[in-house]
C-alpha cells in the first residue's frame, strides 16, 4: 500500500474539531479574545468597573445544575469590579458572587458545532439575561447561512440580529 494511501480516507484538521464529543479550542478561539482583552486594558487603563473573561466557567442558576458552567470563548461585565477585594484573579465568574451581574456584552463564540452557538448556547445566554451575544465564525459561516461576524441583541427575550455594521 503506498502512503498516499494510507492517509486518503482519514479525516482533514477541520472534520477533528472536538474529542470525545467536547469541543476544543483552535487558534482563533485563543488569539482573538485575548487580543480584546488586550485593547480593552490598554483603552480602559483607569476604569476599574469592568470584567473580561477568556474560556472562562460561567456559574449560574438558571439552568439545571448550578455546577455546570456555561463557557463562551470571551466575555465582558460591566459593573464588577476588575480585582475582587482580597482576591489575585478570578478562578470563575460565578454570579452568586458578583451581586447577579450577568455579563452584557458578550459572550463572543465560535461555531464549533453546527447549531451549537445559534441554538443551545444562544438559549442559555437569553435565559441568563446577557444582553448582547456575537458570534465571530469566519471560516464556516456560510455552511450555516450566517454571516461570518454577528451581533444579537436581546429584546422581549430572545435575540434579535443587528444589522449593519456592528
């Protein structure tokens, strides 16, 4: 058998998105919110009311299990403060501990599995009350007949996509 062969019929990077049916993370997914939290502490040096959170466990008690984190690939809250008292960072964001502030602008999400970020995720981010939700999906927006970036805003309970430029 020659090696050409052999590799043939094995899937391609893109068709390897997640292991055992839990999604991991690609580059982009790392670079970008990391790259907003960057320019969010260079512009806003002096304010100490806000929080950005990258791959970080949302704890809430609106779903079923108050032990199940949510967790966007970035997040940003208004109205917290950037340093708990006494606390170096935080392990979490867990809303029982943050006077109820649910994150409003945000949770940003790649689409790693057709419906997940526009279905699922979406219906857990409205329920938790996040007023704005973004989806950055660059590379496979089409297959979903989406448009590579998207900002929802939630009005009466659901999101609704802003059109024009975000």
């Amino acid at each position: 058998m020659v090696q050409a062969d052999l590799y043939k019929n094995l899937p391609t990077s893109d068709e390897l998105l997640d292991s055992d049916d839990t999604p991991v993370d690609d580059e982009d997914q790392n670079l970008l919110p990391n790259y907003l939290l960057f320019l969010l502490k260079l512009i806003w040096a002096d304010r100490q009311d806000w929080y950005f959170g990258v791959d970080m466990g949302i704890y809430h008690t609106t779903g079923g299990d108050y032990r199940v984190p949510v967790i966007p690939d970035g997040f940003l809250a208004l109205g917290v403060p950037r340093r708990k008292p006494g606390q170096r960072f935080r392990r979490s964001y867990v809303l029982w501990e943050e006077a109820d502030t649910v994150p409003n602008h945000g949770p940003g999400d790649g689409v790693l599995s057709p419906g997940g970020e526009y279905v699922e995720k979406m219906a857990i981010y409205a329920n938790l009350g996040v007023l704005y939700y973004v989806i950055y999906n660059p590379e496979y927006w089409g297959r979903d007949k989406h448009q590579p970036f998207e900002v929802y805003k939630l009005i009466d309970g659901e999101y609704q996509l802003q059109r024009g430029e975000p």
